[in-house]
C-alpha cells in the first residue's frame, strides 16, 4: 500500500462517519485532563443560634488617664473649669499645679538664681486629661527636676474639657525650680 493510498472500509480502517465522534472524544479527555477534580461537598454546617441581646448601655466617655504608677497621687482637686482659649488653658493648668502640688511649688518672687528651667509641652485629648508630654527644654544641672515636673503634670491632670477650642490641644509650661527643689509654674508671673 503506498502511502497515498487509504485502506478501504472494512479492510482495517475506521469509516468515515466515526472521525467526527473520535475527535469529539479526543477533545473530551483533553479538556477533562485540564479540569480540577469535583469538589466533595462538606456537610451542612449548623447556623448559630443568635443570642439573646443584652439590654443597651449608655456609653460613658472615657475616664482621664490616672497618673503614671511611680506619680504619688496628691490632693483631691476639684474638677476643671471650662476653658474659652489656650490662654485659659494654660493658666488654669498652672493654677492646678500649684493646688495639686502643695509641698513641690513656692510662691511669690522667684528668686534672682533659679536651680533649673525644665520647659514641657503638654498634648491633650478633648476630655483635658494628657495624651504626650515632650520636653522642650532639659535643665543644664538638676536633671531630676526634669521628671518632677513631668510627675507634677500628671497630679495636676485634667485641666478641663478642650474639644471645643481649636487643634491641636497643646500648652507648654516652664517650671522654675529653686534651690529647695520647688517649682513656679513661669504662667502665674506672666
């Protein structure tokens, strides 16, 4: 048989009406090679019973931030009074200072040789209680002043609602600290 010569139906060759089926087929198992296997289907999982729900609780706002651990707590203070400006602000800051503070602070004329000037910016949330405290300026000599003011901050803490005055809620304070190692808040001579 040469090879441009085809058999004959029935002497050995498939008949013509079979080729379509064949690559029909041929087609199939190439495709079915290509897919994912079926996925086996996982059991109903049982819907939860919701709960019943437990009666609404007014929310509270959240309580000013209690002084650090190693802060000894001073006097009671009164609650804040409303401030209208940062100018109020910081000047009842530094009133709750010298209250929250009685055997650290010194009153009167600052004598004419101060023992250290730390300086702190105080960032508050809107309740008044103290987010950050930043240090704007270290004393030269005394650095344990440093955390004292930083300890007297947070006795005298809050210092009053500030959500209604503009961003950012931030005052700076420089504590006067003399020889004894009490402070003057600088704001009261302003």
């Amino acid at each position: 048989m040469s090879s441009k010569q085809r058999p004959k139906e029935g002497q050995g060759a498939e008949p013509a009406s079979h080729r379509p089926l064949r690559n029909a087929a041929t087609l199939l198992v190439l495709l079915a090679g290509c897919s994912t296997p079926p996925k086996t289907q996982a059991p109903p999982v049982p819907t939860p019973v919701a709960a019943p729900k437990p009666p609404a609780v007014e929310a509270k706002p959240p309580a000013p931030a209690a002084p650090p651990p190693h802060v000894a707590v001073g006097p009671k203070l009164p609650p804040p009074g409303p401030v209208r400006n940062h100018d109020e602000l910081r000047r009842q800051a530094a009133q709750r200072l010298m209250v929250a503070n009685p055997d650290r602070v010194y009153g009167g004329v600052v004598p004419p040789i101060l023992l250290a000037i730390p300086v702190l910016e105080v960032e508050l949330h809107a309740d008044g209680s103290i987010k950050k405290v930043d240090v704007l300026r270290r004393p030269g000599q005394a650095p344990e002043t440093l955390q004292m003011a930083i300890d007297a901050l947070h006795r005298a803490a809050p210092f009053g609602d500030v959500s209604r005055l503009p961003r950012p809620w931030k005052f700076s304070e420089t504590f006067l600290f003399n020889n004894e190692r009490r402070f003057k808040p600088r704001t009261l001579d302003i």
